[in-house]
C-alpha cells in the first residue's frame, strides 16, 4: 500500500520539474527575441534652418534692350566719299570724324561768293562816295532831286548785294562742314553701308552708318495689368525711382541695376500686360540693344520675413509642403504658403516659424515620423549628388 502512494509523488515531482524548466526556457526565448528586433529606421537627410530677415518682394517680367539713342548718319549734301575715318564696332564720341566727302567744290563756291563780295563792297564805297557829291552839288543847286534818288537807290542796292553775298557766303560754309559726316552722339558704330570712292547723298537709304549709344542703355519689359496699383502705391509712397535688376534668360546672371524711367499711358489689351521702361547705366556693356532679358521690378521689402532655400518647398496633393525636423530627430509635414520664390531662396507666407529645422535634401525617402541624422559639411554633399541621381523623375 505505501508503494503505491510513492509511485504518483514522484511523477509530480518530475511533472514540476520539467514545467518549470519550459518556464525558464520560455522567458530565455522573449528575451532572445526582443533582442532581435530590428531597430528604428534612421534616414539621413540635409537639413537647415528657417532664417528671419529683410526680404524684397520683386515683380519679373521678360524684356527686351533698346538703345538709348540710335543715329543713322546720313549726308546732308552730295559728293564723293574720300575717306572713311572709323572702324566697325568701334566706340565713338559726339563730334568724331566718320567720313570725309569731297569738299572742293564747296570750297570752290566759298570763294566765288567772296569774290561777289568784295566786287559789290567795291562798287558799294563808289556809289556811297558819289551819293556824297551829289548831295553836296544838290544842296547848291546844281543836282537834281532826280539824280539824288537814283543814286541813294543804287547804294541801297548794293548794300543789299553785300548782305546777299554774306549770306551765300555764311549757307557755303554751313554746306562745307557738311561735308565732314561726324558722330551725332556717344555710341558704338555698326556696319559700314558705303565704301570709299562712292557718292553720298541725302536720299541714300541706308546713310553711312548707324550710332548707337550704349550708355546708358533702356529695357523694354511687361507685366500683368493686375500688377499696376501695385507699383502705382509704391510709386506714391516713396520719391525715388524703382529699382529695377536685369537678369540673364536664366537668371544665373545680374547684368546691371537700374530704375523705373516709365510706366506706359495705356495697357496692352491684346494681352492684358503694362508696359515698362527702366534705364541702366550699361558701365560694363553686359546689356546689348535687342536682348532678351528677365526684369525685375521692386516694389516692396517684407521686413522680418521667413526664408528657405527652395529645394525645402515639396507639392503635393494639398499644396505646398515642408519636412519639418522636431526635437526628436523625427520628421512631420507641415503645409507651409509661399510667397515667391527668388534667387534660389523661398519667401514663407504662413506654416514656419523661425530657427525651425527644415529638410532640404532626401525628402523622397521620408515619411512622417522617421527618424533622421542630419548630414553636414561633405557628407551633406555627397548625399545631395546621390539622392540626384537616385530621386524618382517627377
């Protein structure tokens, strides 16, 4: 009887036994699994801060150079062309000698005028002189009044002879300077239109060449109509010209700064645009008549404004959108308004605030709420170039 009882204790010491050993084996086993599992997915990113500073609010509009002055030089007389005195593409002064047109039959007619003169001034003394006799003589009787008369009309005559000889005398010499052809203005010369040995003229079509002044020089450039008030307030509101910056077509280049010169009288109803015009001092050449060129007009400084660089500015669904860094080193998506977006920096309307992180590079491999390392120096670098050539094509 007591072998019986014996037999069952035993087997629920080993049952224990081998219950608590699953046990311990089992809280082995979670801790070993807790241990291998992965940890939280770390994406490096660029990122940057949000800057506050003094921001200006431009209008762009694509324009077109004009010179400031252009002069075709034309003859005023005709003759022979005997010498050309310029250089094709050379800089020019007003005054300069471009041309030299035959001047000896002008110099000929000069003389033959002076010639007219000094014979009616000859015969003029003569007749004065006998206009004193016969004054003298009628005065005692022995001249008639006739013979007064004709004489004094013969010294008016001649005195008008004189006067007549000055004056062709004076248009001979205007027309001898005319034929020096010389530079109306400060300005570059073109192409040559004549050669030497030709005769000129004024009814030649093409002149002998075009001037054109280069500085300053004047921009012709469009905005939308809708833009008007608000220049016209910014007009009012200050007493010195806009300020007007001429880009390259790419606006990789600021060619030169100037100001407002006009605002045109009417709008273009055809396109819905105003038409400006903004004068540039040109000291570099860098603007040249009939370039195309990107004009931007400023009208306002947005002071303590928010910026961005504009790789920082994403589209989406509901608009523009940034990465913003929390203190965590996790990232969230913050709806953000732009106000523009000029010389690579974006101006933040609304969703950012100031010394806030922003993702610059790597916003592809992101989603809200992943850890990030923020990369600098080089290793920013080398990221940027990567996620260039790895980000998907819009």
């Amino acid at each position: 009887m007591k072998k019986k009882a014996v037999v069952p204790a035993v087997m629920l010491v080993a049952l224990f036994a081998t219950g608590g050993l699953s046990y311990v084996m089992h809280l082995h086993g979670l801790e070993a699994s807790a241990e291998a599992l992965p940890a939280p997915l770390t994406v490096p990113v660029v990122a940057t801060t949000v800057a506050q500073h003094d921001v200006p609010i431009y209008l762009t509009g694509v324009g077109t150079v004009i010179a400031y002055n252009t002069d075709v030089v034309r003859a005023q007389i005709q003759g022979q062309i005997t010498s050309i005195n310029f250089t094709e593409g050379q800089t020019v002064h007003a005054g300069d000698l471009l041309a030299q047109i035959d001047p000896r039959p002008y110099q000929a007619l000069i003389e033959q005028y002076t010639g007219n003169l000094e014979r009616d001034q000859a015969q003029l003394v003569n007749a004065q002189a006998n206009l004193t006799r016969y004054t003298t003589l009628g005065q005692k009787g022995w001249a008639t009044p006739q013979l007064l008369e004709t004489q004094k009309a013969q010294v008016g005559q001649l005195q008008a002879a004189v006067k007549t000889d000055h004056a062709l005398i004076e248009e001979a010499k205007v027309e001898l300077s005319y034929t020096r052809l010389t530079s109306p203005i400060d300005g570059v010369v073109g192409i040559r239109q004549i050669d030497v040995g030709n005769i000129i003229s004024p009814s030649t079509a093409n002149g002998l060449v075009v001037v054109t002044q280069l500085d300053p020089i004047s921009l012709i450039f469009t905005l939308p109509e809708t833009a008007l008030p608000q220049i016209q307030q910014q007009q009012q509101a200050t007493t010195k010209p806009l300020a007007v910056l001429a880009y390259s077509q790419d606006d990789a280049a600021l060619l030169d700064r100037g100001v407002l010169g006009l605002v045109n009288n009417e709008i273009l109803q055809t396109t819905g645009s105003i038409q400006l015009k903004a004068n540039f001092p040109n000291a570099s050449r860098r603007l040249w008549p009939g370039q195309l060129v990107n004009a931007r007009l400023l009208v306002d400084v947005r002071h303590n404004g928010l910026t961005v660089p504009a790789a920082v500015v994403q589209q989406g669904p509901r608009g523009p959108y940034a990465y913003v860094v929390d203190p965590d080193n996790t990232v969230a998506i913050r709806q953000i308004k732009v106000a523009q977006i000029s010389d690579g920096q974006a101006l933040i309307d609304a969703g950012l605030a100031a010394n806030e992180r922003v993702v610059v590079d790597g916003q592809y491999k992101l989603q809200p709420g992943v850890h990030v390392a923020l990369l600098h120096g080089r290793a920013a670098q080398e990221e940027a170039a990567q996620d260039a050539l790895q980000a998907p094509i819009p």
